[in-house]
C-alpha cells in the first residue's frame, strides 16, 4: 500500500545536494559524547618544518630521538 502520491515520489528523486551550504554555527553545542583528554597539545608547526613532519607521529618520533640525545642531569 503505497499512500504517497506518485508526483511526490518524484520530487525526493530529483532533490540534488547543494553546492555550499551555510551552518549557523552560533547555535552550536560542545559534543557531550566527546572525550576531554588532558595529555594533548596542539602545537603550530612553521610552514617549512610542516613539509618533513607531515604527521602527529613523524613530529613524535623526531622529538624522542632528540630527548634521547640530551644527557639526563
């Protein structure tokens, strides 16, 4: 039993997605489903540096060898 007129059923057929779409952000709520982890920190890598650590666990790695290298007081 199909109680949807056919002329509507073409309609949800020829919707199409917009190409912008503008978002009221001031409505906006912090997700309460997130998880607030403490141990991280964001750090802005200068554009040349961004070139080699493309990634949080290049920057990580160079980072241990460094302290690795420090002599421990």
């Amino acid at each position: 039993m199909n109680k949807t007129p056919i002329n509507q059923q073409d309609d949800f057929e020829s919707d199409d997605l917009l190409p912008e779409y503008n978002f009221d952000y001031t409505k906006a709520r912090p997700n309460r489903f997130a998880t607030i982890s403490e141990n991280k920190i964001t750090v802005i890598l200068d554009p040349d540096v961004a070139k080699v650590f493309q990634t949080s666990e290049a920057v990580n790695r160079a980072l241990r060898c460094l302290l690795s290298a420090i002599p421990e007081k």
